[in-house]
C-alpha cells in the first residue's frame, strides 16, 4: 500500500492537466478494482462553472447533464449536507429518497454504476468539492473494498483535490475570461516569443502540455491562433504600463 500511495503522489506532483489527473486517478482506482471516478470541484465565484474530471461513461454523463438530474440527484444532496463520506448505490439508498431519486439510480445502473463510495470536502462549513470511487461489483467485493481501504482513500481524496485546485485553479481575468494560473503563465511566456517548447523548458512541463494550455488560452479568448491570444496580452500589459 505504502508503494501504491507513493505512486500517486509522484503522479500528482507531475499532472498538469485535467487529462493528467483523470489518468492518475484511473490508474490508482484499478488498483482497488473500483472501475470508475468522478471527481466535481464547486465554482469559487456565483459566476463561475463547476470542474469535472471523471471517468463515467460518456453516453451516462450525457444523459445525466440533458436531463439535469444534479437537482434531484441524492449523491450531491448528501455530500452537501454531510461532511463524512459515505456508500451509496440502489440497495444502500436512504428510505427518504423520492422515488425519483431511485428511478436516478436504477439508470446509473444500466450504465454500470452499481455501488459509489463519495468523499465530500469541506473548507470550513463550506462543501467545495467531492470525489466519488464507483463500481459495476457485486456489494460484498464492494463492501470489502471500501473497509479495507476507506481511510487510504480519504486521504487520497485530500491530495488529490489540493494538487488539482492548486494547478488548475483561476489564475487570474484577462479581458473578462478568467485563465488558470498555467494557461496565463504560458500565455505570458508566448507574448514574449517563446515557442511551447521553450516554454515548456521555462515552466518545466512538456511541449505538448504547454501547447495544450496555449490553445485553451486562445479558445477561451475567441481568436483563431495562440500569436493572437499573445498580442492581445502583450498590448494589454504595455497599455497597463502607460
């Protein structure tokens, strides 16, 4: 276990972007044979939009944003109420759920969400974020699981989100479009000429991670290249200097 916490850590320490963590995540929920995550960072601001890195089906995560089921979802409900992880699925449902709250269970099934084990997090009274461990297992290989492991994956979870919010957090508004810290840092550093691989040797990522986070610069600012998204800095920050 000491070796498997290791790993992690030393995969977070390296992650720089939400696919970077989707795979540290993935590769450490095989390990406890738990087939899937979600993990959903709360908006700072009223503003803002809430962070997604999970590894639900595609065709369940659809289904469920189209018909808005986060209102009525009973997972969020009890993250938001309670601070202690808890278990979830069809079988564990509280009897003062509605029943469309089961029917919502009964679907995730069908996708292959049978059981979940959910982690909230808290800053004070505040819940600012959840990661979810979930699984297509019969309950007793599930059972098993969460007991032998539920304090490994607690702290996990802390780790997981500190690393996450720390590198791909806000960093700051440029021309009303908030930027995380990494795609202004990498903006920055094109404003002044650099290409992404000699970014990449600036911030110490690869080019193609520099890259990634120079074209999500751009898409979020409107413009069809980074060398615009880079202008539109540069005569920003020299019109900030006269």
């Amino acid at each position: 276990m000491h070796r498997l916490f290791q790993n992690f850590i030393d995969l977070l320490f390296a992650a720089e972007s939400p696919s970077d963590f989707c795979s540290t995540i993935k590769i450490i929920s095989a390990e406890f044979d738990l087939s899937c995550f979600a993990y959903l960072s709360l908006a700072d601001t009223p503003e803002g939009k809430p962070r997604l890195i999970s590894t639900y089906p595609e065709t369940w995560t659809s289904h469920y944003l189209l018909n808005e089921y986060q209102h009525i979802d009973p997972v969020i409900q009890k993250a938001a109420r309670h601070p202690e992880p808890f278990r979830w699925g069809l079988d564990l449902a509280d009897r003062e759920i509605s029943t469309q709250a089961r029917e919502l269970l009964a679907e995730a099934l069908d996708f292959g969400i049978r059981f979940g084990f959910t982690i909230p997090i808290q800053i004070g009274p505040r819940p600012v974020a959840a990661l979810t461990f979930a699984t297509n297992e019969k309950r007793a290989s599930f059972d098993h699981c969460i007991q032998s492991n539920e304090r490994v994956l607690q702290l996990m979870a802390m780790c997981f989100h500190g690393h996450v919010r720390r590198k791909l957090s806000v960093g700051g508004t440029f021309d009303r479009v908030p930027l995380s810290r990494r795609e202004l840092e990498c903006l920055k550093w094109a404003s002044q000429g650099k290409s992404a691989w000699e970014i990449g040797q600036i911030l110490r990522i690869s080019r193609n991670t520099a890259a990634d986070y120079l074209n999500n610069a751009k898409e979020k600012l409107g413009v069809r290249t980074v060398i615009q998204a880079a202008t539109l800095l540069a005569a920003a920050n020299k019109q900030k200097q006269n």
